[in-house]
C-alpha cells in the first residue's frame, strides 16, 4: 500500500485491517498470555527477511544488510504492546524496518515490511505530547508515555495523564511525522481518528490468528536449522544474504572425515568438481562413503608420491558429510591446471569403480601440527619447507601422512561462526589472542551458567569451545546455546569480529589427539632428555587461552 502522507511503501503482509468504518471494540486478550519477547521476535525478522530475500527478487537491494537487534518498541493506543519495530541496515544507512507483532494474537509475525522508509523524530513527539498534556492539564499526573501506532501506519507519541480534581484520564496523541497535536477522537467514515489494532484484530477471536503466528514460528524454526548447519545463528546480526552464499560451517569438525593426512582446523573452499549422488536414506550415505572410502586407498599411493607433503602441496584426503571426495591443500597458489590434473587422476579411478562424474571439493586447510625431528633435535611444523631435510625426515613426514588422522572426540549440539583461514603459525596465535581476549571480557555473564551448572567449561584454541552439561533437557541446551553465543558475539563485535566462531559440546570433548601412528611406533622410546620418537607427532597448539578457562570453569565446577 502507499503510505500518502509520507510517501513510503509499505508492505503489509498480515491482514490488513483497511476499513476507517468504525469496529466495535472488544476486549484485548491479557499481553502476558501470548507476548511476544523481544528475543523471539528478532530470530524471526532475521529468519523470514532472509527467506524473502531467498525467493523475492522486490528485496535484491537488501542483500549485504543487516538487522539491528535492538527495536523500537510500538504500541496500541489501548496501552498494549503492539509490535518490535526493527531497522534494517546496509553500509551504515537506514533502507528498510521490519514490525514484528508483539503479541501472538495479531497472527502472524511478521506485521509490515517497510522498505522505503521516512525518518520520523521520536524524541520530539514524546517532549511535544509531555508539554501539551501539561500545558492543558497543569494539575494533571502523568501516568505513562509511549510511542504508539493510533491510526494504522501513522506512527506518534501517546502520554496518559490523569486529572487530580476528576480522577479522569486523557490521552494526548502527537504524530511522529509532522508533530502535530492528534484529537482523540473514535474513527468514524469521514474521520480515520484513533483506533486500535488489538480491537479489531481480535473481533472475530483469537483461534486462527494464534494458528497464524504458530505457522510463522514454525518456518522461522525450519529456517533457522538450516541456517544453523551454515554456521549461521539467527538470534545474532547476520548480513541478510549469508544464507545464500554460506555453505555448511567449517567450526564443526564433525563435518569432515579424513582418511589420510592431517586434519584441518577449518577449511576454505576453493572449487568443486563433478556431481553428487542423491543420497536421501542413512544407509545410502553409509554405503556412499564406504565407495569413497575405497577410492581413496586406491589414489592414496599416488596421490602421496607425486602431490602429498612433503613432495607436494596436499595436506589431507577424506570426505564431508554431503557427500564431497574432499582434497585439502596447504596455503598457497594452488591454480585450476593443479586441480583439474588431481581431479582427472582422481575421476579416472572412480570410472574404474563404476562411479561416473565423480564429486570433489578441492579447498585450503589449517593446520597445526608438528612432529619431533632428530636430525634437527626439535620440533618441526608440517607445512614448513622441507629444502634442508634428511631423506630420513623425509621418511618420517610421509609416514605420517600416510596414516588416517585421529580426529578430536566431540558430540556437537551447535557450531556457529567461521574460522578465517589462517595461512601460518603467526596468524593462528594472533587469532588465538584475539579469541582468548574475548573469553577473558565474557567471564563475567560466563559465571551465572557455571554456578548452575549449566556450562560445565569453555575456552578459546582456534574456535571457542562451550562444553554444556549434558543432563540438560534439549530445549534447555538449546536455550543456553542462543543465550550464550549472543554474548560471545556482543563482545566479539567489540573486537571486529563477525561470525565468530563457537562450538556448542557436551563432555566427551577431549584435548587435540595426535595422529594414532602406534603401527609405526613398535621401536619407539623416550631418552632421558624426555624426547619423543620420530614418528611422534602431536598438534603444537598453544594452548595457554584454553586452558586458562578451562581451569577456571573446572574451579567453578569443583565447588
């Protein structure tokens, strides 16, 4: 519809209550019984604008924006909370407000889409309406003043002051547009006047509109499971389209599983090749993977002698829970000659195996390993330059890299956020200090969880990772989930981190294992000095952030 007075386009996507003829009131159901928090309501803007922006091309220009998450609350004139109105942000400027209902029994959740939006001046109208009710009832108490929506869509500021003589009260109306003075007057066919939404919204009761809003949560909820498997939290400000471009958060390492090689701390894809299966049953994917499987012993040998560390760029060979063959390479030039010749050594076993366009994700990992060298009587981090090995170190990375990684144990309840890629030892502390400077700035709201016993440790390594009692009910992990990861990301934003990056576990989580090389370990021994064997190796973390927390969380516990 067109908003004449002031010129914007308003989409209204509930029931428009268009007739000015005058309804006959009714009484408003108690705001506490089907209120609307200002949690909840934010979770669907975010989710049902993203949905929008998927399938409606009238909302391209709000790709690259955000949602603020704190609203300006509306109100009916019957003093009732009405909706959350959210500004929609892009570069810094205001393109759009979203009005989520505040209260189950308008229906559905979503209100009004306002994607032209006039500036109004709140501030003034609230002063002019607490001046006028003054000046016009100077022995008057003022009892209340609200921003409130009077006469749909004009927006104004309502304040309710009581006359002390009468008893009476009156209410004076200032329009936010224009700052005029409002009567108070019933609408009637010639005169919009002042009405109330609740009223006529629940003439005809509450049944189908309670249907209405439980449809909407129930999309916001479908919404939000699969922007959760993208490492996207909707209870947080995301840019509006990363549900588009995002694929499934690199923060879960149960995503991959690797057959040979290191594990990756986080991947960055580069290009993928062929087509996947459809693979619709467990079974299916079970068997899929166990084919995959098979590839890979059958490409491993050469994949390893001409392409694998330390003769070549690949760091690890597995697969990823959508059913990808995946190649990780160490950071660097990697060119599409490269991955076109690995992919056409890699298709050409597959065909053998009947399998035909077979699919591949080539990406960058990050890795933190090292593996003790005698020749240099030290540690060595894998992905260095080998220019200056032994053929006997040499020996000893690629026995290493032939063997299955041994993965870090984990049930993962939620993963959000991305890892960067971080490209040396250097980047991975830097990282690894900016994420500890945040587990240090939230011990403070952290504490109240602990106490309870609901969080049972958390710490910082290249992710931050929340270890949640695992007694808790679903729902009740669920809620502290949300709850936590908006702090986190409060005070992530303060240090100009986006989509940090945050694992949800319960207790099996274990320290970073080293690769299980126990077939190659039969002569292995410690000198007196306490080294380790050759084929030792063991992730180098620096693991100073996590544990620090991670004692502080076990003191708490303790008690």
């Amino acid at each position: 519809m067109i908003r004449n007075k002031i010129g914007t386009r308003v989409l209204l996507l509930a029931v428009f209550l268009a007739a000015v003829a005058l309804v006959p009131a009714v009484n408003a159901q108690n705001e506490n019984d089907y209120s609307v928090t200002e949690e909840v309501a934010f979770e669907h803007a975010n989710a049902q604008i993203i949905n929008f922006i998927a399938n409606d091309a009238e909302f391209e220009e709000w790709k690259g924006a955000s949602i603020d998450p704190k609203p300006l609350e509306l109100y009916d004139p019957n003093g009732q909370k009405l909706y959350y109105q959210f500004s929609v942000y892009k570069n810094n400027s205001l393109i759009g407000r979203v009005d989520v209902g505040a209260n189950k029994t308008l229906g559905q959740s979503i209100q009004v889409i306002e994607q032209t939006p006039v500036l109004y001046n709140i501030t003034e109208a609230v002063n002019k309406s607490i001046e006028t009710a003054r000046n016009e009832y100077p022995d008057g108490e003022i009892k209340s003043t609200k921003v409130v929506v009077y006469c749909y869509p004009s927006i104004g500021a309502m304040t309710v002051i009581k006359d002390k003589a009468s008893g009476d009260e009156h209410r004076i109306f200032v329009d936010a547009y224009t700052l005029e003075v409002i009567p108070d007057r019933p609408a009637t066919e010639t005169d919009p006047g002042i009405w109330s939404i609740f009223d006529r919204r629940l003439q005809n009761g509450v049944e189908e509109n309670l249907k209405s809003w439980q449809a909407s949560d129930q999309l916001t909820k479908s919404i939000e499971q699969e922007a959760a498997s993208k490492g996207i939290c909707i209870s947080v400000p995301v840019t509006l389209d990363d549900y588009l471009n995002s694929e499934a958060t690199n923060v879960n390492y149960e995503y991959y599983n690797y057959f040979f090689g290191l594990y990756s701390l986080g991947n960055t894809v580069i290009s993928r090749y062929g087509k996947l299966p459809v693979l619709e049953s467990e079974e299916q994917k079970e068997n899929w993977n166990s084919t995959l499987e098979e590839l890979s012993n059958r490409i491993e040998d050469p994949v390893a002698s001409k392409y694998m560390y330390p003769h070549g760029e690949v760091m690890s060979c597995g697969i990823n829970d959508r059913g990808y063959f995946v190649i990780l390479f160490k950071y660097g030039n990697v060119d599409k000659p490269l991955m076109d010749e690995m992919y056409t050594l890699i298709d050409d076993s597959a065909k053998e195996m009947g399998i035909q366009d077979v699919p591949v994700e080539f990406g960058y990992g990050t890795y933190w390993e090292e593996i003790y060298l005698e020749s240099i009587n030290g540690w060595y981090w894998f992905g260095k330059s080998t220019e200056n090995l032994s053929k006997s170190d040499i020996n000893t990375l690629e026995e290493v890299m032939e063997h299955k990684p041994t993965m870090p144990l984990n049930k993962t309840i939620a993963a959000y956020g991305i890892i960067p890629l971080l490209k040396d030892p250097n980047e991975i502390n830097l990282w690894q200090e900016k994420l500890y400077t945040i587990t240090c700035q939230i011990q403070k709201k952290m504490t109240p969880y602990m106490e309870k016993g609901q969080i049972i440790t958390y710490g910082a390594r290249i992710r931050l990772e929340i270890e949640i009692n695992e007694t808790l009910s679903s729902e009740e992990q669920n809620t502290i989930v949300k709850e936590v990861y908006q702090i986190i990301d409060e005070e992530a934003r303060k240090q100009n981190i986006t989509n940090v990056p945050v694992v949800f576990i319960t207790p099996e989580e274990e320290s970073m294992t080293k690769p299980d090389n126990s077939s190659n370990n039969s002569d292995s021994e410690s000198d007196a000095g306490g080294k380790q064997s050759k084929n030792n190796s063991t992730p180098g973390f620096g693991l100073l952030a996590s544990l620090t927390c991670l004692y502080g969380g076990w003191k708490l516990k303790r008690k």
